[in-house]
C-alpha cells in the first residue's frame, strides 16, 4: 500500500477518495479538507474570535489542533457533565492539550455552577442522559459564546455524526431539525451565536488516526450514559452502506446541504424572547434549560439528618 502523494508506505486507506496515505500526507490531506470546508462554506475569518466546544475526546483535540496549525487563534470551552471518572477524565486530558500548546480552556462545571449534573437530570426529567446532555451543552456553549464576546462557536461533530443526524432527521422528517442542520448558523439579534461545523468533511476514523498519528492523548472510553444512544445505532447502519459503497456518507450528506437544506427554514422565523430566568433566547416564557434545572433541584430528595 503505496502513499498517493509520495508513494512512500502508507499507514491508512481513504476509501472514499480512492486513496492511501502515508503519515505526513496523511496529516496534510485532513487539514486540507478543514480548511476546505472552513473557505467553501464561509466560516470565520482570520480576525474572528473564535471558541470551540472541548469534550476531550478525538473529534475536538484533533479540530483544535487543525485549526491552530491552520494559523487561528481559538480557545476553548470545557463542559464537565457531572458523569463520574469519565467526566474527571475527559477535563484532565483536555486542560492537558491546553497546556501543552498554549492554548486557553475556560471550564464551565454544571454541578458545581448549575447545581446539576447530566444523570441526575435524565433520571428526574425522564429524558434520556444524551437528550439532557445535548440540551445543557447548546445551551451552555451558546451563552458562553455570547457573553463572552466570541463571534463564532466552533463544534467539533464530524461527517458520521452529521449524517446519522441527517439520517434520523429525514426518518422523521423533523423541519425544525434539517432547518438547523446546517454547516454554518448564522448569529441572531436575539442572543444565538454564529455556529460552525468545520470538521463535517473528515470520518470519524479519519480523525481517530490523524489524533493517534500526532500522539494527541484523547479519551478513548465511551461515555457511561451512551448505550442505547440512537445516534450510535446510526452510525453502524451508516457504516455498513459506507462498507458497500465507500462515499456513501458524503454524497449523503453533502447533497442535503446542495440540494435539500434550502427547502427547511432554519428558524429565523421563529420569533424568541428572553427567558423570564436566565434572559438567554426562547421560544416560550422560560427557556428548556431553566426548566430543566429547576426540575430536577426539584426532585432532589431532601436529606434526613438523624441525631
Ligand atoms: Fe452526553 Fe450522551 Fe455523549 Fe454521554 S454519550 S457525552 S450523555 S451526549
Ligand atoms: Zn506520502
Ligand atoms: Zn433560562
């Protein structure tokens, strides 16, 4: 297995670019197709102050990395979830890629400044530990973003992400959903900040190697709350096409965006007002997130103090 580019041993096969390379070429083509994405969809520019959404695991560590050696300026936000070891582990090793480079990591703890964490949300709301979580990030990265004068909120979702989105979405044919699935999210005047998707063209695999081949440590264990995920189940029916006809999760998802996003309206419709708690975008009197932290502080059982 030759490198295309140098014809050198190559160390991993792209099979829906009918390619093989070796690690530099490797290395050099992933951040090319960052920097593609970032230019053919018009995301930010060298002047914008940029914040990415840091999890630890390969998909931010890998973008956050890209993006510096693409020559932006880009801190980062770190939400710890409340999910035991796998929460202390994912921070660690992202305050230690932070460290490492340089780079600025602000911390946002939702027990410690929410007074909540993601499992006791989803046991007392009744919602599913990833559908709690997903609602507390948006929610949290928005706010962060906005009040902390960034102009562009960087997510690091890759392609097998975005089409099993895309894929439940269409199998639901849920509007409100494929309107918002867009690379780029334009900032409103009411409070969402600019939202951007720069790694939608790089596998899942593909980032996985470009993290091991540069020795970035990322978390490598599943997250505990994950089994029974929707999206994962995706993911492997994706994988099983893709396996068929490698492309297939490209042509997938880069046509909605050519051919079908057009038909959804992204919410700029929606008329949102502030939220009577937190002041942040709603589309009813209290936003989801106030909700759901009062909900479940609610249904906090009260300690008994015996003497
Ligand atoms: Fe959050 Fe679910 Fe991902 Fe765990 S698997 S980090 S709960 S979205
Ligand atoms: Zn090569
Ligand atoms: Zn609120």
């Amino acid at each position: 297995m030759k490198c295309r580019v140098c014809r050198g041993k190559a160390v991993i096969q792209v099979r829906r670019h009918h390619a093989n390379f070796c690690k530099e070429h490797f290395v050099e083509h992933v951040r090319r197709q960052v920097e593609r994405t970032i230019n053919d969809f018009d995301m930010f520019g060298p002047g914008d102050r940029l914040v990415l959404g840091v999890s630890g695991g390969k998909d931010s560590l890998a973008l956050w990395d890209i993006l510096t050696h693409l020559g932006y300026q880009v801190d980062g936000v770190y939400l710890h979830l409340g999910i035991g070891e796998y929460s202390s582990d994912s921070l660690r090793l992202s305050q230690e890629f932070a460290r490492s480079r340089g780079l600025s990591l602000k911390v946002v703890d939702l027990p410690d400044q929410y007074d909540f964490s993601v499992p006791e949300a989803a046991s007392a709301s009744h919602r599913s530990p990833c559908s709690a979580c997903g609602l507390s990030k948006r929610y949290i990265l928005n706010r962060m973003a906005e009040t902390s004068g960034y102009d562009v909120l960087v997510m690091g979702h890759n392609l097998d992400d975005e089409a099993a989105t895309l894929f439940s979405n269409v199998l639901q044919w849920n509007a409100d959903y494929l309107g918002r699935q867009r690379p780029v999210l334009p900032a409103t005047d009411q409070g969402l900040a600019r939202k951007v998707k720069p790694l939608i063209r790089v596998a899942e695999r593909e980032t996985a190697a470009y993290a091991v081949l540069l020795g970035i440590d990322y978390e490598v264990e599943e997250c505990p709350m994950a089994s029974g995920n929707t999206l994962n189940r995706y993911k492997e029916w994706l994988n099983r096409l893709e396996e068929q006809s490698p492309g297939i999760k490209a042509s997938f998802l880069f046509g909605f965006f050519e051919r079908g996003a057009e038909h959804f309206d992204p919410g700029e419709g929606v008329e949102l007002r502030q939220c009577s708690f937190c002041g942040q975008p709603t589309t009813g009197e209290v936003c989801a997130f106030c909700k759901l932290q009062k909900l479940t502080i609610s249904r906090r059982p009260e300690l008994t103090v015996r003497s």
